[in-house]
C-alpha cells in the first residue's frame, strides 16, 4: 500500500470504530472464536510457512508459535468478560454519597508491529488482546518473514473486514507510511534501535505505545545449581530457534568452581539435542537471512571456541557454538548475540555479579540456576529486569497469568492475558454522585465555622 491508501484504511477503521460495533464482549468474543478457528484450520500452512521462513520444524513450529497462541486466545475467551467489567474502588468520605468505579474502555485504532523471529505468535497474540480489549486495528508483520506474512494476511483478510482488522505487507516504506498516521495505540515489537524511532514517531501525535525490545539477558549458575539439569535447560532455550530468541540467555556468568563441569554437561547436551552435526538436523533451523549469518558469524572469536563455530553460508546455519575465557571487551559481549553463540564468563563472588548487573542496562530477561536462598533472594529483591526464571530459561513467557514486557531499554508495558488486556485498554476513573445529599463544604461563601471542621474531618 501507499501512503494514500495506507491513510484510508485508517480512516476507514476509525469510522467503524465510532459505530460502537467493537464493544459488546459478546462481540469480542465471537471474533476471538473466529481467529481460534482459522488458527487451527490454517495450522499445516502456518507450519509451512514457518519452516520456510526460519526452518523450523513442524514440531517447534506448533510448540513455540501456534499451541501459544491458541493457549493465549483460550485463555482471553475465559476471562474477557471479567477483564471487561467496571471495577468498584473505596470513595473517601469527603465524596459521600457517590460511587466510584474504574471501566476499561477500548483505546480505538491500534497499529500492532511485529518481528520475524517468532513472526505468528508475535503478531497473533497481541492482535488477539487488541480484541479482546474492543479495538480495531492494523497489522504490519515483518518483511524478512515473507512467508508467514503472507499467510497471516491470507488468514485475517478470510474471517475479518479490513475496516476492523487490516494487514499491511511491505518494508520500510510502509513502516513509514503507517507511522506517519495518528493511531490511538502502537504496539510495537523488534530492535532497541527501530523502537526508539517508533517511540519518537509516536511522540509526534502523543500516542501511547507499548515496546517490546529485547537487550543482553544474563543466565547465571551458581555453584549450588543442578549443573546436569542446568546445562539440559540452557542449552534448549539459547539455541531454540537458532538463538533468535528475545529472552534467550543471551550470555552465561558460571561460578568459576563448576565452569568445567557446566562447559561439559553443555557439549554433552547439544549433542543430545541436535545431534553429532547439527547443521544436518532438519530440525534445527536457520539464521533468518545473510545479513544476520554474518554479523553473528562476526561475533565468534574462534581462538575462544570450545564447541561448534562451525558453519554453512548456503543454508544459513550455524552450529550451536560455545565460547570460553569471554570478558566484557569482546565483540560478542557488546550487543545483543540474536543467534546460537554462548559466551560463558566466570565469577568468584555472587555478590559481585549482583552489583555488575545493577549497574547495566536492564534487560528484558534473567535466569538463576541456583539452591541458596540467599542467592534467589538478591536476585528477587535487587536486579531489574522484565521477567525470568529461577532454574529454567524462557518458559515464563508462556505464562498467561503474567504478564510479558520489558523494563528500562529493553521496553515499556507488558502483555498476555490480563496484561495484553490492559495493555490495549484505558481505565476510566468514574464517580458516580448522588443526588438525595449535597454536602455544602465546598461552596463559598467560606465563612462557616462548621463546614471548616468539616473539611478538617474528611481530608485529614
């Protein structure tokens, strides 16, 4: 689309929006029915898809981005109604007699951005909040997924009108094209680097947004962790999608005393994962394009290579790769890997590892492998970050009675389920005064004696 008919589609939701047709539940709710529903007959062309873009398998494909998304809706459809409700708080006594209550109401017109890494899941699973919550909204999923792009624009065009549910295909231009309009809400997911231009782009209409980034997340194991159990778990979450995971461990810092033996339980694992060569797996996956192929290959320090660095250009694999002896200087810790690259640093003192992470950037996640309590306690109570696991990695994602989003530089709102209800909702602070009494304190002439001690008896 052009930028002309990109600012009719708008205009065109925004009129439907004003009929009131999106905000019945029941509507809502036979609308997430729909998107269930052609979820699970579209499911062997999403798979397909998915594999064609990222070379995932049927397996992962469903486990990691269909089984999610249809967990999520389920668990909206449940609940919308009660998410829906107004909500009575406490009036203060200066307020008597009046009742006051919070109502979410839909925001309206919503734009929801989305990447290629987990190109299904991270476009259905906020479209389905935006319904839930009762707004309309466009769709721009990502340009290097084409071909789940593809199929989700086949899909939603099948069950819903684009007056209230739109996707828009194409790259930059686009992008830019859709930023321009003024929408009520952004949810954008992707790179630090493109959400600060989402956000100053936002900033142009004060529309609010919602950023889910990503950042450099820290797995830390202690020498109190199950280090068999430990390694079996890292190794499923940091090279589960070729690493092109936003809450993959992103790094490990291994207390120095058990650092061989994790750097063996690892080897052992991605051999019993992947196999003896994983670039033959045909169900391990690929790096999304060139581009990304040679930054990460750009990462890897071969002389610190302990397993894998390995790699086939044509196909656009790379080994799951270990390196040791990494420090802070080294190119790999200096951005975010995106890929199946595992620095491991050691440290000698927990407490020092605690201060480190206090002083960096906050990330979106990060992971403790530990039994000392004391250890999960610091980790609870004094590092920032948008969420994580004590002795497993990325699994509190897929949680909907939590929400999911960043913190600092790694993002701003959250999502899934209540949260994405929220997220795509404004509470409306409402009282509600009777008419049977009108309290005089706060009328002049203010001369009253009485209405003075009054005044100091309500607001004390």
């Amino acid at each position: 689309m052009n930028k002309e008919q990109i600012a009719a589609l708008r205009d065109k939701q925004r009129a439907y929006f004003q009929t009131g047709t999106t905000l019945p539940v029941a509507f809502r709710k036979e609308q997430l029915k729909k998107l269930y529903g052609a979820i699970v007959r579209y499911r062997p062309r999403i798979e397909q898809a998915l594999t064609a873009d990222l070379g995932k398998s049927p397996t992962e494909g469903y486990m990691c981005e269909i089984g999610m998304t249809l967990a999520e809706i389920t668990y909206i459809i449940r609940h919308v109604g009660a998410f829906s409700r107004k909500k009575t708080v406490a009036t203060p006594l200066a307020q008597f007699a009046s009742h006051s209550y919070v109502q979410p109401v839909p925001y309206g017109n919503t734009l929801i951005m989305s990447p290629w890494n987990y190109p299904f899941m991270l476009t259905v699973e906020p479209l389905a909040d935006a319904i839930a919550a009762g707004n309309t909204a466009i769709v721009k999923p990502a340009a290097y997924s084409p071909a789940t792009s593809k199929v989700i624009a086949e899909m939603l065009g099948e069950i819903f009108p684009e007056e209230y549910v739109a996707v828009v295909t194409g790259s930059r231009e686009e992008n830019n094209a859709l930023l321009d309009q003024r929408f009520d809400l952004v949810f954008f997911t992707g790179s630090q680097a493109v959400g600060r231009e989402v956000l100053r782009r936002c900033a142009e209409h004060l529309t609010p947004a919602v950023l889910e980034l990503g950042g450099k997340s820290p797995c830390i194991v202690d020498a109190t962790a199950d280090i068999p159990l430990a390694a079996k778990r890292i190794v499923f979450g940091k090279y589960l999608n070729c690493g092109q995971t936003c809450v993959a461990p992103d790094y490990i810092l291994c207390e120095r005393s058990v650092k061989d033996a994790f750097l063996r339980e690892v080897k052992k694992q991605i051999g019993a994962q992947f196999g003896a060569d994983p670039l033959t797996n045909p169900d391990y996956g690929k790096i999304i394009n060139r581009k990304h192929f040679d930054r990460i290959m750009g990462l890897i320090d071969p002389e610190k290579v302990v397993h894998g660095g390995n790699a086939d250009a044509e196909s656009l694999r790379i080994a799951p790769t270990v390196m040791d002896g990494v420090t802070e200087n080294d190119p790999v810790m200096r951005e975010e890997i995106f890929g199946p690259v595992m620095p491991v640093l050691v440290f000698d003192d927990f407490g020092t590892v605690i201060e480190r992470l206090k002083q960096a950037e906050r990330p979106l996640a990060a992971y403790l492998f530990t039994s000392d309590k004391a250890h999960r306690d610091r980790y609870d109570k004094e590092l920032a970050f948008g969420g994580g696991c004590v002795n497993d990695v990325i699994i509190h994602l897929a949680t909907s009675g939590m929400g999911f989003g960043g913190v600092g530089a790694s993002g701003m709102g959250a999502y899934h389920g209540k949260a994405g209800f929220d997220a795509f909702s404004h509470k409306k602070s409402v009282i509600d005064k009777k008419t049977w009494l009108d309290l005089p304190m706060r009328y002049q002439p203010y001369t009253s004696k009485l209405n003075q001690k009054l005044l100091e008896l309500f607001l004390k």
